[in-house]
C-alpha cells in the first residue's frame, strides 16, 4: 500500500496505467504460459469460402461418407451436430458448415502447430472445392 501511494505522488496517471498495464500483461502472459505448459498449444483458423448452392450440395453429398483419411491422419470420429466435424487421430479436426445466411461454407480447423494447422486448411479446402 505504501509503494502505490508513493506511486501514486510521483507519477502522473498516463505513467501509472502504462504501469498497470504491463503488470497486467506481464502476469496474463505467464499464466498463458504456465497454461500452454500444462494442455499443450492449440491453433485454430476459420475461413469462409464461396460456394454457390448447387455446390454446396454437392459438399453435403460427399461428406456424408467422406473418405477414412485426411492428411495422411485417420478419421477417428464424425459428429454431425452443426456441420461435419471430422476428428483426427492425432487430436486435430476440421469442420465443414454451410453459413445459413450467407452463400458461403465456413472451414474451420485446429491443430496442435503451425505446419499441421497450414496443412489440414488446404486438405480442407481441397474438401471443399472438389479437388
């Protein structure tokens, strides 16, 4: 209490929060940090590719049996709630939705690392665009 007070005599209030701040920072970062140390790094992207309607049933069609593989992963479960979520053996998914407002499928996916994360996006939009 003694510091703040002498804190709060010696600098100005601009000084002060700039000094909350990065206390405040400091101490998010580390409990991010201690987190990621404890569960692991997880990376997550989201992309919204354009589809027109004829497509995207074309899209459904297939993901209803879609192939046991994906980047050299197997399939280990598919989940329907809110699209075709398709989980990988290794933790990683994708999953595939169309928008219901907008002529659009959204592509979302999450990985443990950068190069997996980069890897099953195009997979996904392979999915996605027929290739």
């Amino acid at each position: 209490a003694l510091a703040d007070e002498g804190l709060r005599r010696h600098m100005g209030a601009a000084a002060r929060n700039r000094v909350r701040t990065r206390f405040s920072l400091e101490a998010l970062f580390n409990a991010y940090e201690e987190l990621y140390a404890e569960v692991g790094t997880l990376l997550s992207r989201r992309i919204d590719l354009s589809l027109k309607p004829e497509e995207q049933d074309r899209l459904l069609e297939k993901l209803e049996a879609p192939r046991p593989h994906l980047a050299g992963r197997k399939i280990t479960k598919i989940l329907r709630v809110d699209g075709t979520k398709l989980l990988l053996e290794d933790d990683s998914w994708i999953l595939i939705r169309p928008s219901g407002t907008e002529p659009v499928v959204r592509l979302y996916v999450e990985a443990k690392n950068a190069e997996d994360l980069e890897r099953l996006t195009e997979v996904g939009q392979e999915l996605v665009y027929g290739a």
